[in-house]
C-alpha cells in the first residue's frame, strides 16, 4: 500500500451517476472507492456534487480583458472591436494589465479552469508589454492555475513590412511566450504569413495557434491551406486554429475536404461561440448566420474541436463571464451539440490543444477536477451553479476548503 492520499473527495457523484469517494495522492488520483461511512482524515464532505475533469480555457485575451467599461465599441462588429482596442491599447499601463489579467485569471479559476491558453498581442506598435505584464501574473499564479502565453503578432508578418513584427514575436518568444500566434487572414498575404508564423515556431520548437478567420466571406480559404502547409513542411508541433468562423457558411464539399485535410495534419480547431455570435452576422438582419464554424462536418473528420471562451467584457464581448460552462451552454444552444460533446469541447479537446495530459476520474490520471452542485452534467451545465471547486494539481485552489491537499 502506498501513503495515505492527501485529499479525499468524499460523496461525490460522478460522471456516470455512481456516488463514490476519490482519493487524490499528491497530484494525482490514486483511487476511486465506495463512499466511506464518516468523514476522517483528508476526506471533505462532498455530497450533492458533481465531479467533473476540470474545463481548461483554450482561448482568452488577457490583454483585453476588463476593458469593456473603458471603450465602446460604436458599431458592435469586428472592427468596430478592433479599431477601439487599437486605441486603447496604445495608453494601457503596466500595472492595469498585469491587475485586469489577474481578475480574469482568478475568475476562471473560481469557474473551474485549471489551465488556460491566452493570446496576448506584441508587434512594433505595442512591443511587449502586454507580455510582460501577463508573464508577471502567470508567476503570481504558479501551482494555481497552467497559464500559457501565445504571442498573437499584429499585421503584417509578411513581405519586408513585416520584418519588424516578426523581430518583436521573436523577441516574445524568448522572453516567455509559449506559442506562436497571428491572424494571417487580416495579413496582405494570408499564405506567406501563415508560412513565416510556421516558420518562427519551428525555429523555437514551439506549437502554433492562429486567428484562422473571423469572417462570413465565403472566399477566404487560409484554412485549407494551412492544412497543406503543415502537412507539406512536417512541422513537428501542435497546430490549433480557432475561430474558422467562414467554414461554417462554405460549400458542404469543400468543408469535406478541408475537414479531411485538417484531420491529416493533425490540426485541432478552437470554436469560440459566444464572441462570434456577438460580432459576426451584423449586415444579415433576417436569417443571420451564426459565426460559429462547421461543428459537425469537423467532428465527423475526426477533427477535434474545442470551446473557447475569447473575450471577457471587452469590446469584443461585452458580456463574457470566463466560465467554460457559458461556452458549453452555447456550443449546446447555437451549436447543436450534445451536452456531453460540448462539456468535452470545454475540458478533454480544451486540453488536447494545450498539449496536457488526459484526464479520467480514475486512479492514475492527474488530479484537475471540478466538483460543482449538481445531479448530472445537463444539470451542470444548465444551472452553472457558481458554487464550486476547482483542484489543480491535487490541491483545492479555488472556492471552499481551499488548500487543502498537499499536491
Ligand atoms: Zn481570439
């Protein structure tokens, strides 16, 4: 027998309806039993709860965040969006980052998210201080939440006007960016960006996670051919591409091929509904398309497809809350997914884009849980009950008894 766990998760229902007590040995699970009778030891009370592998948050602008009492965004669409945030951005100090970032940060957590990915934006115009202020909250967070940084490069990063953006995203990436990121369809030349951004990461053995679309037009194809592009070069790191909102309105053999050619490159796709169904569709009044990309067509590839929360109150969306269970209601409502798949979106995809390991609520797996009041995931996801517990690394990190478990 090994050392006596470090923290029992007593009375807890599981996914599949079973009540049982889950012990956890360091950061780990190390086993799933009967309930015991009384509580003793590390063992903490815990029933009426469900208990979930925790959500990760596989897209957030932690620059942005907070930001929507500051700016207004006059027309409600991307640009409007972006042309405001350009503005702000050129004023925002250091330390109103590194505290706005935080916020979020914390908020997540207490949502549940035991990792999250966030895209910060460097180039010439802003260097890379949106960087170093978010570098500095992520090691205020250490052993609370996995944070990691992609450097989202400002057009463009193509042609000889684009050495400068380049050189400050190199910079990024030694000065603690873990991803490499942009939006090459913004770029004067989509392809050639998408090559340079590929390029870069190779160099600095680092995965890639691209803007791939924030457009209805049918035309823009960069994500077909970001398919053929990693695949061609054999470019040995994960490849994310979120958004993709214009396959969801382009023809259904095209979305097809592109769905195979995604599948073989090995490239996963981030779906951010609740951001996309603010921005995208303003000039459709009637029948207005839904800005989410081709849920079904992908998953029928064999494509994986995770939720994204994006923005949280910015001009971007005014309304988001950072909760994972917000994406997953949505992926649900205007996604036609199951609840089953759009929890998964939310948590196991989530997870599989920022390269962590599975999680199972089985001995072995590591300890990144939620346990939140509810009787079964539909429950969950429907009342998103705000009382929750987040256990990263086998210790309570957020809501009640936190701190408990020595992980
Ligand atoms: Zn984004």
């Amino acid at each position: 027998m090994g050392e006596p766990p470090s923290l029992v998760l007593g009375g807890v229902t599981l996914p599949d309806g079973r009540v049982a007590d889950v012990a956890i040995s360091g950061d780990r699970i190390s086993a799933v039993t009967e309930p015991a009778a009384a509580a003793a030891g590390a063992r903490i009370e815990l029933r009426g709860h469900l208990l979930l592998p925790a959500p990760a948050e596989p897209h957030a602008h932690l620059d942005k965040v907070l930001t929507a009492g500051l700016i207004e965004n006059a027309t409600g669409d991307l640009e409007g969006a972006v042309e405001s945030w350009y503005r702000f951005r050129a004023t925002a100090p250091h330390r109103d980052i590194a505290d706005r970032a935080l916020q979020a940060c914390l908020r997540m957590l207490g949502h549940g998210c035991t990792a999250v990915r966030t895209h910060l934006d460097v180039g010439t115009r802003t260097g890379l201080r949106f960087l170093d202020a978010v570098v500095e909250a992520r090691e205020y967070l250490r052993g609370r939440l996995h944070l990691e940084i992609a450097a989202f490069v400002d057009v463009p990063s193509s042609g000889p006007a684009g050495a400068g953006n380049l050189a400050v995203l190199a910079e990024a990436m030694a000065r603690g960016a873990d991803v490499v990121g942009g939006a090459p369809y913004r770029d004067p030349d989509p392809l050639a960006c998408q090559e340079e951004l590929l390029a870069v990461a190779a160099r600095h053995g680092a995965p890639v996670d691209l803007h791939t679309d924030e457009t209805l037009e049918e035309s823009v194809s960069c994500l077909g051919e970001l398919a053929a592009q990693v695949t061609r070069s054999g470019f040995p790191h994960r490849v994310t591409a979120s958004h993709c909102v214009s396959l969801g309105v382009q023809e259904p053999a095209r979305v097809r091929r592109i769905g195979a050619g995604l599948a073989a490159a090995g490239i996963g796709v981030v779906c951010c509904p609740a951001t996309n169904l603010y921005l995208q569709g303003r000039d459709h009044p009637v029948a207005t398309p839904r800005g989410l990309t081709a849920l079904a067509p992908l998953a029928a590839a064999g494509v994986t497809v995770a939720g994204g929360g994006d923005n949280i109150q910015d001009p971007f969306n005014p309304l988001g809350r950072g909760d994972p269970l917000d994406t997953a209601m949505l992926l649900v409502l205007a996604g036609h997914l199951p609840v089953e798949a759009a929890y998964a979106a939310v948590s196991e995809k989530a997870r599989w884009v920022l390269g962590l390991p599975e999680v199972r609520i089985a001995p072995g797996f590591p300890a990144e849980l939620l346990a939140i009041p509810a009787r079964d995931l539909r429950g969950a996801v429907a009342d998103r009950d705000g009382r929750r517990i987040t256990i990263h690394c086998g210790r309570i990190v957020a809501g009640p008894h936190r701190g408990a478990g020595t992980g």
